[in-house]
C-alpha cells in the first residue's frame, strides 16, 4: 500500500514544474504592446484585463474544482453567481450612509460586509444544492447536465419572485469610484482592489491546497479517489465541503462581477456560464492552476480585442479556447489520470 503512496505527488510536481503555460501572460502582454501603440493605454488595458481575468477567476475555481474532485459539471453554477450579487445589492442598499461616505474605511466595511452575507448564504444554498439535486445523479453525465440546467430555470425564477425580473443597478461605494493616475496612464480604483482580492483568493487556495492536509486529500481525490477511500478516509463529506466552498466563491465571484458591471439582472449567471467553461476547458478541465492562467489570458485578450478590434473581441475568447487546444488538446494543466 505504501509504495503506492508517492505516485501522486509525484504526478502533482509534474504538473507543477510545466512553466511554460505561465510564459502565456507576459507573452500575451508583449504582443499587444506594440499592437497597442501608446504605453499610458497599454497599462490601462492591461490591468483592466488583469482585473477582470481576476474576478473570472474566482467564479470559475470553485467550478473546476467541483468538476476535479466530483466529476461533475455544474451547468447550474450560474445560480450562485446571480445569488451572490443580489445579496450583495439588498446588503449595500441598507447602508447608504456607509457607501456614500467619502472616508475609504466605511466603503470597506460595507463591501465586506455584503460579500461576507454573500459568501454565507451562498455557501448554504450549494449544501442544498448538492443534497436535492446533484447527489440523486452522481455518476450520470447526461442526468447531471439537465437536472443542474433544471435548478438554475428555478433559481433563477426565485430570484425573480424575491427581486423582480428588471435590472437594477449595483453601484460602487464612493471611495472606490474614478481612477488613479499612474503618469499618463489611468486605472480605476475599482480594480485595484478587485486585483487584491483576486490575488488573495488564489493565495488562499493554493495555500490550502498545497500546504494542509484538507488541501492534500483533495488533490489526491482528485487524481486517485478509489486510493484516498481504501486509506478510510470519507471523500463524501470532502465533496459537501468543496461543493459549499465552490458555491460560496461564486457568491464571492457574483459581488465582484455585480460591481464590475455595476448592473445586474436574474439572467447574469447563465450569461456568463459560457465564458466559465471556456475557461475551465482552456486551463484543463479540474485544475486549478490552469484556471487561474485561463481566466487572466481571457480576461486581457477580451480587453485587448476590444480595443484593437471590437468586432473580433465578440468571439475572442472562443477563438482563444481553440488555438489554446490546437496546442494542448487537453487544456494548458490537464489533470492526471482523467
């Protein structure tokens, strides 16, 4: 049994050791310079698609990790995200005094507060999520698809009953609306601190994932289930776990989008379903890592795209996916085993 043991950290160091994926980001950022022209506009587009590919990020995580350890493809993630921003809207709405003042510490503290409601509420309606409607059909791929296209249908009619069907703004706090001048070049405030919280997700996981004894059953549940239940440990209880986490940083990834857009609308979840399977698929469906550089490589070809070419930004992130899987059939980090 022992020596069976090491195989997958072994697979897990390979999979690490592949830099060349991250040479993807810098080499994106280079081409567009010159494309680009002027270095001030450069530097905007660039941390704008930074931000964005950030936020995407913490959306797509909790997904493609659901899919490494669960093998389930959650078509009803979108739910969570639409969730998460409404929350965040009734939230921020209840304390105006605190998202108009001027003073950055109340502007926190309400952002704070609202992703905590978020994340809270979020987490706990993935729990039921995944006891009603994913557990009936574990193992069934086709079953799956449906009955979690079904629950968003619901959901997303829920959230109509509760906050109505039209579009309602979702307005930034004071101190976080303009940008900041850095020479000629302008990035808005907004992004900066979605950049931080982007950056302290991935942090977080990676940490757990790589430092923790939590984070080393899931990796190894994720190439080698049948291996982690023979050692007596209850993979079950660690898929309601990470199934809650995974919703609970859609809830989180709804906030940011919300705000980002500064508008939101029941239908906001399933819009952007799409984009989070082409980042999942770009980075390896179940890998992490390979999320975190598929929704930053799709975040600043979406912004650079639009700049240079508007009509080609429209298709750009599907036209990315292919040459991605030209390359690499199996996404940037294809998870062993799978």
């Amino acid at each position: 049994m022992s020596s069976s043991i090491p195989t997958v950290p072994d697979e897990l160091a390979k999979v690490r050791l592949d830099r060349i994926p991250l040479l993807l980001i810098p080499a994106l950022a280079l081409v567009a310079m010159p494309l680009v022209g002027s270095l001030s506009t450069w530097v905007t587009l660039t941390f704008a698609g930074l931000a964005m590919g950030l936020i995407i990020f913490i959306i797509a995580s909790g997904l493609t990790l659901v899919f490494g350890l669960m093998d389930v493809l959650n078509f009803g993630h979108g739910i969570f995200i639409t969730l998460g921003a409404f929350l965040a809207s009734t939230v921020l709405s209840r304390m105006p005094n605190w998202t108009t003042s001027p003073a950055l510490l109340p502007n926190l503290s309400a952002l704070a507060l609202a992703i905590l409601v978020a994340m809270l509420v979020v987490g706990l309606v993935g729990l039921v999520f995944e006891r009603v409607i994913i557990r009936p059909v574990y193992g069934q791929g086709l079953k799956q698809i449906m009955i979690t296209m079904g629950g968003m249908i619901v959901g997303v009619e829920l959230i109509k009953v509760v906050w109505g069907a039209q579009a309602i703004p979702l307005l930034l706090p004071t101190a976080f609306q303009g940008s900041l001048l850095f020479g000629e070049a302008a990035v808005e405030k907004y992004r900066l601190i979605a950049v931080v919280i982007g950056l302290g997700v991935f942090g977080v996981m990676y940490w757990v994932l790589s430092r923790t004894k939590i984070g080393l059953l899931i990796r190894a549940g994720v190439h080698d289930r049948e291996m982690v239940e023979s050692l007596g440990y209850r993979i079950g209880r660690l898929f309601v776990g990470v199934f809650m986490a995974g919703a609970a940083l859609a809830g989180l990834g709804g906030v940011m989008w919300g705000l980002y857009q500064q508008s939101i609308n029941p239908g906001m979840g399933s819009a952007i379903n799409v984009l989070l399977l082409i980042v999942i698929i770009i980075g390896g469906m179940g890998s992490v890592g390979g999320c975190f550089i598929g929704a930053l490589m799709v975040g600043l070809v979406s912004n650079y795209a639009g700049f240079l070419a508007p009509k080609v930004a429209l298709f750009s992130d599907i036209l990315l996916m292919v040459i991605v899987l030209l390359w690499r059939p199996q996404g940037l980090y294809p998870v062993v085993k799978r």
